[in-house]
C-alpha cells in the first residue's frame, strides 16, 4: 500500500521522502530538542467524511517542517466515537512506520551531542480533551491507552495541536 503525503512545498511524497525531510531537517542542528508529532483530525461534509493526519517535527524554538496525509470515506460519519476511533487508528497508522530501526536512525542523529542537552521525544497527538465540557472526555482512558501501547507519548487537547491545529486547518 502506497501512502502519500504532502505539504505546501511537495505533493505525492512516500514515507520514505517524509523520512528522508525529517532526517534532514534534524541534520541541520543535530544539538537541537527535537519533538516527532503525529496526529489527525476529521471534518464531516455532505457526502463523505474527511481525515487529515498531520506529521510534524520541531526543534523547539527554532521552526518545524510538516506534512499531511488525506484520507476521505464515502460516507458520512457522524457517530462520535467512531470517528475518533477511525481518527487514532490513522494516527497508529503512520506511527507504526516509524520502526525502531528508523526511530533510532534519528536518534542517532543526536546521540553525540545528548550530553550537550539534544533530545528526541515521539507524540501522538489525539483530538480528544479531559474536561468534563467536552463530548469525547469518556474516551480519554482508551485513546491514551492505544497510544502508549504503541511506545508513544500521548497528548491531548490542549497539548494535542497538531491534530486539533495544524491537521484540522486541512479538513475544512
């Protein structure tokens, strides 16, 4: 199966281009603090419902380079829970792309300067928020689960902006 991604420089990247941008992005400070974030947002339309996967990465304080990934389904999907489970399961998705074998060929990008303070962390980044307020708070324990399951730090709204912000500017 062939994944495409794009973003506003690109169209039509594989993985392996997506891999070989963040590679290089880390590259240009291998000093840096570094964040990988991944996660999507969907949007109901009239006919059909739209899922945006957002994959980022951050040297804090000093920019970012990202991309997304479209999905649509034909159809309209308006049960809750369904969506953000379909939501996570694209999230798991592109996560489990990055293999231990392409996890550590970024952390090795850093490694000699980890005593200088460089870091690499990994996010899955979940549409859902805690409050008592918000319709998804009963699925926080099991989104949070599936995440960390997979080795994954998880976030939620208001830490989850890469698919509350950045992904869900795509699905409008």
């Amino acid at each position: 199966m062939k994944l495409s991604f794009q973003n506003l420089q690109e169209k039509n990247m594989s993985f392996e281009e997506v891999f070989f941008h963040i590679a290089a992005f880390m590259k240009l400070d291998p000093k840096g603090n570094y964040r990988l974030m991944v996660g999507t947002d969907s949007q109901v339309h009239r006919t059909y419902t739209l899922f945006i996967t957002g994959i980022v990465i951050q040297q804090e304080r000093h920019g970012v380079w990202a991309c997304i990934r479209k999905t649509v389904v034909p159809r309209i999907m308006d049960h809750l829970h369904e969506r953000i489970s379909l939501e996570l399961s694209l999230t798991e998705e592109i996560v489990a792309l990055f293999t231990e074998e392409k996890k550590n060929e970024l952390i090795d990008i850093i490694l000699p300067y980890l005593y200088e303070g460089a870091s690499f962390t990994m996010e899955g980044h979940i549409d859902i928020g805690a409050g008592r307020r918000n319709k998804t708070s009963n699925f926080v324990n099991e989104m949070v689960a599936r995440m960390e399951s997979m080795g994954v730090e998880p976030k939620i709204k208001p830490d989850a902006f890469v698919a509350s912000c950045y992904a869900n500017r795509y699905t409008k």
